[in-house]
C-alpha cells in the first residue's frame, strides 16, 4: 500500500485525528466529573475529619489510588473490546496524564517535607495536564480551566494552613475540573 499522500492529504487526516479525538475527549467529560468530584470530596473530606480531631485523617488521600485504579479499569474494559483504528493523539493523551497522576501520587506522598508547597506543585502538575490536553484538542472549556487552576496554584503558595489548602484544593476541583467537565458533557449531548 502506498503512502503517497500530497500536503493536503495529510492535513486533512491530522485534522480528521484531532476532530476524532476531541469529541472522543468531549464525550468524556465523565472523567473530569468524576475526577473533580473525587478531589473536592477527598479535601473537603480531609478537612472536616482534621476539625473532628481525627489523628490519621491524612489516610482519606489513599482514596486518590483508588480512583486511579477505578479509573484506569473503566478505560481498559472501554476500549480494549472495541476494535477501532488507533488513535495516537488520544493515546498519547492517555498516557501523559498516567505519567502526570504517578508524578502526583508521588509528591503527595512521598515527599512530606515539601509541606504546604506540595499542593502547590500537584496544582501546577494538573493544570500543566489540562493545558496541554486543551491545546492538543483546541478545547476552550479546558483551557479557561488549566488557566485558573494555574493563577491558583500560585495563590496557594500565600496560604498559610493545612485546612486553607484543602479548602481551596476542594474549591478549585470544584470549578476547574468538576465544571469543565460538565460543560464538556453538556456540549456532547447537545450535539
């Protein structure tokens, strides 16, 4: 088989890749939901069982691994029966944010003396992800998202408390990652 396609050609099937990839991406804005959800549910969490006086209350964080299993099986059983043609911008996708969400679970618990800077730096880690992914798929919903949760990220580096933290940890899941994802999966529907 040959490949001789012209200039045009080749535009028109990265472009077809990207559009494929977006909607793909858009449909599953459940992730973000979840995702979001998951997050806010874990700081605010955190917070609550720290102001009960619960002296182990940083082991509600392990919740993060189990949604990172939750969610690496959901994907497996998704599209591991589905013969499809590869995507590889998708793939790629799903592979930096595995790459990313090791990084995170690493300084989140690896790394305690970063102290308060750690949420800085898992912040800064998640939104680096969301911008990346927003370019790649020219996704404005993603963008406005990675956009803010970077200007708080920097925010968090003023804050003072543990609890501070974890409020605006639970806020910004809330807004940059719960709300774009149910912006993604409202658009989806209504195409």
């Amino acid at each position: 088989m040959a490949n001789d396609f012209s200039v045009d050609q080749s535009f028109q099937v990265i472009k077809e890749t990207i559009s494929h990839a977006r909607m793909k991406f858009e449909r599953n804005g459940l992730v973000f939901i979840f995702w979001g959800l998951v997050i806010a549910g874990i700081s605010f969490g955190y917070y609550f069982l720290r102001r009960a006086g619960v002296e182990k209350a940083y082991l509600i964080n392990w919740l993060y691994l189990v949604a990172a299993v939750l969610t690496f099986i959901y994907f497996m059983v998704k599209y591991r029966s589905r013969k499809r043609t590869k995507n590889y911008l998708a793939s790629l996708l799903g592979w930096m944010w595995l790459v990313l969400n090791i990084n995170i679970f690493v300084v989140a618990f690896g790394y305690h003396n970063l102290g308060l800077v750690s949420t800085f730096v898992i912040m800064l880690i998640i939104s680096i992800g969301f911008f990346v992914s927003s370019v790649m798929l020219r996704s404005g919903i993603l963008i406005a998202g990675a956009l803010l949760m970077n200007i708080s990220a920097y925010i968090s580096l003023y804050l003072k408390t543990v609890d501070q933290l974890l409020i605006l940890m639970g806020i910004v899941a809330l807004v940059c990652i719960f709300l774009p994802g149910l912006l993604m999966q409202l658009k989806a529907g209504n195409q």
